[in-house]
C-alpha cells in the first residue's frame, strides 16, 4: 500500500494501517524540516510526475494508493489518478469536508489565489496570512499591509514582504491562542485556505469569537474520484478491494 501523505489525516491512517498489520508506505513530499511522526516505512520526495509515480509502483509492486494529501495538493492527486489508472490498480481518497460558515462567521469567499490577491488590494491591515509557505511571494505585490504569518518551519529566504512578523509553530493550534495571537497582532483579517479538518480550524473559530473578517479561498476543482473520510473505510476498502490488479 502506498499512501500519499502530508496530513494529519494521514499520519493516522498509517497509526490505523500498522495497528491492523498492513503493510504500507508513506510518501511524503519534503516541504518541511522535520516530517510528521507515523509508524510506516516512509520515502521522500517527488516521483517525477505521472511516469515516475507509475514506475514507482510497478517496481514496489504497490496494489493499493490512498491519497491523502492536502485538498490543495490538486497536482499530487491529478498524478495519482492518472498512473493509477496506468498501472491498473486500485485508487482511494481519504478526504476531509470542506469548512462550512456557520452563524457568526463573517467569510468572504474567493476561488483561487490569484482571487485572494486581488481582494487585498485595499488599505493596510493588520492581515494573519494562514496559507503556509509556498504561495506568500504571490501576496508580496500587497506592500501596503502588516502580515502575520504562521510557518511549519522558520524561513530560509528573505520574506516578500516589508512589513512581516513569523510565528513557527506546527498545528494543530488552539482557538484561545489564536484568539490571542490575533489580538496580540490587533489582526483586522484572516486569511485562510479552506482546507477542512480540525487541526487548522482554531483561527476559523478565533475569527468569529473576535468578530474578524475572513477571506476564505476556495478548493481547486478535482475531477470526480473515490473518497472516504476516516481510516477505518479505507480498511473496509483494502478488505473489499483484495490484491488483485484492476479490482
Ligand atoms: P502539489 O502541488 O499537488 O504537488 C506538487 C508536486 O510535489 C507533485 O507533483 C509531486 O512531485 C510532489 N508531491 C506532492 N505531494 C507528494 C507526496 N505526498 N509524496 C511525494 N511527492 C509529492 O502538492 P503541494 O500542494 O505542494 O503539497 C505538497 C505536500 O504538502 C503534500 O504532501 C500535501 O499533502 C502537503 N500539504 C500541502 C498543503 C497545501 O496547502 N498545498 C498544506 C498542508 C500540507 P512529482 O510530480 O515529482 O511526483
């Protein structure tokens, strides 16, 4: 079994998987220092794209790939339908619903990243940049504001921005520190991808306690794929599934 990683959910799937002795592996990307802790053989880093993942399975004679990587990482989950369906094997995704506003919460809602950039171009704010770090050179065009972001790891590059101040910390985070955090910063706007789940949903709820805007950037779009949202379906589906090629 090969999971494509990077993700709470991910690291408990692998807890679930060595708990009921399947054998599996956790790929993750190499975005950050210190990988996240899971029970599983890991390897790291890219496949090299489509024809490089399928090699990759066929030489390690994977039957099964769950997909568990961030619902932002459209281009991992492109690549893994496609050389999945190359190599004839079985394809899951363990997914996590999207965040919904609930009463109280003051979103507004933007498609993409270009979208969000576009919103801030207005007079500075005090703005809790919560997308991580690979897109931040995207904002840099919006000098005006003071950005607070909040990073896996300290930077290695100097930050685009002029006005910036980096909180390392590693979720899952808590909605009393980022309530904090976001009066500390006297924060006007957050901004935040939709990524679901519950370790990155504390400046969400920090947010509506404080009565704070949030630009809320939408989902990439995914072609139409098998998904689950807890470990134990994925189980049900290995045990479904069997190790037959194309089942
Ligand atoms: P992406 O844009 O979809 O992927 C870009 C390339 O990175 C892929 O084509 C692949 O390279 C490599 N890659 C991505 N995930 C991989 C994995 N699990 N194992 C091996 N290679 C991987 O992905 P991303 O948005 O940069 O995310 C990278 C990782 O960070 C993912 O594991 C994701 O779960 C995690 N993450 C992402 C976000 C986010 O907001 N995007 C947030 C939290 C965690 P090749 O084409 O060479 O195979």
């Amino acid at each position: 079994m090969l999971i494509l990683g990077g993700t709470t959910e991910a690291a408990a799937l692998a807890r679930v998987l060595a708990a009921a002795g399947v054998h599996g592996t956790m790929s993750l990307a190499g975005r950050v220092d210190v990988p996240m802790r899971h029970p599983l053989d890991q390897r790291i880093g890219g496949f090299g794209g489509v024809t490089g993942l399928v090699d990759y399975i066929l030489a390690h004679e994977v039957t099964h790939v769950v997909d568990a990587t961030h619902p932002f990482a459209a281009q991992m989950t492109r690549n893994a339908m496609a050389a999945c369906q190359n190599a004839v094997i079985p394809l899951l995704a363990l997914t996590r619903p999207a965040w919904q506003p609930v009463p109280g919460d003051n979103w507004q809602r933007v498609t993409n990243i270009p979208e969000a950039v576009r919103a801030l171009k207005k007079p500075s704010q005090n703005i809790m940049l919560a997308i991580g770090r690979m897109h931040l050179s995207e904002f840099a065009v919006n000098t005006q504001h003071h950005y607070l972001l909040r990073l896996v790891d300290p930077p290695k590059d100097p930050l685009p921005f002029p006005k910036a101040h980096v909180v390392v910390a590693r979720g899952p985070f808590d909605e009393t520190e980022d309530q904090a955090l976001m009066k500390l910063h006297k924060i006007d706007l957050v901004v935040s991808k939709n990524a679901g789940g519950t370790g990155a949903y504390a400046k969400i709820a920090a947010a509506r306690a404080l009565g704070l805007p949030v630009l809320m950037i939408d989902r990439p779009e995914l072609p139409q794929r098998r998904a689950v949202t807890t470990p134990e379906e994925v189980l049900a589906w290995i045990a479904h599934t069997g190790t037959d090629l194309g089942v």
